[in-house]
C-alpha cells in the first residue's frame, strides 16, 4: 500500500455479491451529509479493482443508457475506468441519503442544456509529461497574463507542476459550467490566486505558500460575473495527483470573507472497503 494512504480501513461485506445483490447497498457505510464549507471528495484507483466478477456486479448497478454508454467505448482500460466511474458515483449518493438506505441502482440523473452533470471536478497526474515547451504550449491555450506567470519560474520542475495545477483548475471550472472546451475556451478567462489579507491583491504564481490565499476565476474581457460565482480548492491526492474543485460560492465576493472549504477525502472500492483520510493522504494546497 502507499505509504500516504495510511488510515483507517473499514471492511465491508464482500460476500454479498453470493447472495441477493440488491442486499449489497447494505454494505454502503452511510455519511452525514457535509456542511456548506465542506467538500467530500470519494475516488477510486482503477488499478486496485481486479475482480471481474466484482466488475460485472457493478454492471448490474448501471442504467441501460449507462451501459450503452460504456460498450461503446473503445478499449478495455478504458471501459473498465468509465464502469467505475459510473459506479463511484451512484455507490456515494446512495451513502447520503438521509430517508432510509436507497439502492444505487434505483438512481436517476438529469443532465443540463450542455449535456453535462452541474460538477467541477479535475484530476491529473503530478508526472504528467509535456512534450512541448511549456510557454510555447501555454501561449497556445492560456490568458497573456498566465503565460507571464508561467514564463517567470525559473525551475523547470516548478513550471510544469504550475502549469499542470493551472490547466486542472480551468478543467474543473468550465466542468463547473457544463461546458466543453470548445463552447469556453481556456484563453477567455485567467485562473489566478488572490491573498485575502493583503487587500486582496493578485499573487505571482511562485508565492503561494500562505493559507489565506483564495484561487479566482476572472474574464478576459472584465466581466464581473465570473468572479462573483466559484469558489476552488486545489489539493495534491495521495502525493500522485492534482485534483481542482470548482464549487458555487455564496452570496458576492466583494461581502463575504473567503474561508478555505474543508475537504475530506475517502478511497473506496465499492461495497469492497473504505479508507478515509483525515489529512495524509488529500493535502490542500494554498493557491496556485
């Protein structure tokens, strides 16, 4: 096991699936719902689900145009990551449901006018290579001012860690939307942190160690409207990823103190076992 993903192991049923799988939903430990300052994050690594008749349990969750969904996609790995996906999802709104325990697969989701679910959420590896130079790359997709904030890190290292927190947080953003990449492109708004204590001026990307900076979203062309709506945390997850969330904040910027949500995160294989991390494993990262 990875050392960072040291925590309690809850052990759940795993002789269910012999039985009624409907009985299966039992084995879901159930969560109190988090407050509005509060984010839940729930993942799970592909990697560490090896059971096909477990897979093929999961299956059994999924709705028909779920299903259609996944057989057309091309490619095992693939295939496999799209089904837990699926079934990560339903599996954690079952945990929450405050009238009595709820069968994941009796489910149903609506998507908006953008075909998309109303969540922002990325995640990219910390070792993702660019095969590009980094600027050249950036100047391509990013705002002028993100390419200058990009072009001032000396360390390669530093740029390309910066480079990949910055494309995870526009990702989770237009997610946040419902949009795609095309519908807003990344180069029509900065991504970029704010120090809250310091009369909330903007921060150069290689100072970002304080716990009072606040991540903003900002349009190019100075509408107001985006800043006012999203609130983001950026974390580092079990010492591998980078994850953004993109949330809607409450009531205007300009009348209300930022406070850093607080995120919990919990590794899961459905039905299987849970690990909860109180703070080894999903560290918060204090801006760009």
């Amino acid at each position: 096991m990875n050392p960072l993903l040291r925590s309690a192991m809850i052990p759940m049923n795993t002789l269910c699936f012999q039985r009624n799988f409907a009985a299966c939903s039992r084995a879901l430990v159930p969560v109190q719902l988090p407050s509005r300052s509060e984010t839940h994050l729930w993942y799970v690594v592909p990697d560490e689900v090896k059971s096909a008749s477990l897979l093929g349990q999961y299956s059994k969750i999924l709705s028909p145009c779920e299903k259609e969904y996944i057989s057309c996609v091309r490619g095992e790995r693939l295939k496999k990551t799209a089904l837990l996906a699926r079934v990560l999802v339903r599996t954690t709104i079952a945990r929450y449901q405050t009238n009595g325990q709820v069968d994941p697969s009796s489910l149903k989701f609506r998507k908006n006018i953008h075909g998309k679910p109303e969540i922002g959420i990325d995640l990219e590896e910390k070792d993702r290579k660019i095969k590009n130079n980094i600027v050249s790359f950036a100047r391509r997709y990013f705002t002028a001012h993100e390419v200058e904030m990009l072009s001032s890190i000396p360390d390669p290292e530093t740029q390309r860690q910066h480079f990949i927190k910055l494309w995870t947080l526009k990702e989770a953003y237009v997610k946040a939307l419902g949009k795609g990449f095309s519908a807003l492109p990344f180069s029509t708004f900065t991504i970029r942190s704010r120090n809250s204590s310091r009369n909330c001026q903007s921060r150069d990307l290689s100072d970002s160690s304080s716990s009072d900076a606040e991540i903003v979203v900002e349009s190019v062309d100075g509408s107001s409207s985006l800043m006012n709506s999203w609130q983001f945390t950026l974390l580092e997850l079990a010492g591998t990823h980078f994850a953004a969330i993109c949330v809607e904040s409450d009531g205007s910027i300009g009348g209300r103190v930022f406070t850093p949500r607080k995120v919990t995160a919990r590794k899961t294989i459905p039905f299987v076992e849970d690990e909860f991390h109180p703070g080894t494993d999903a560290v918060v990262l204090g801006g760009l």
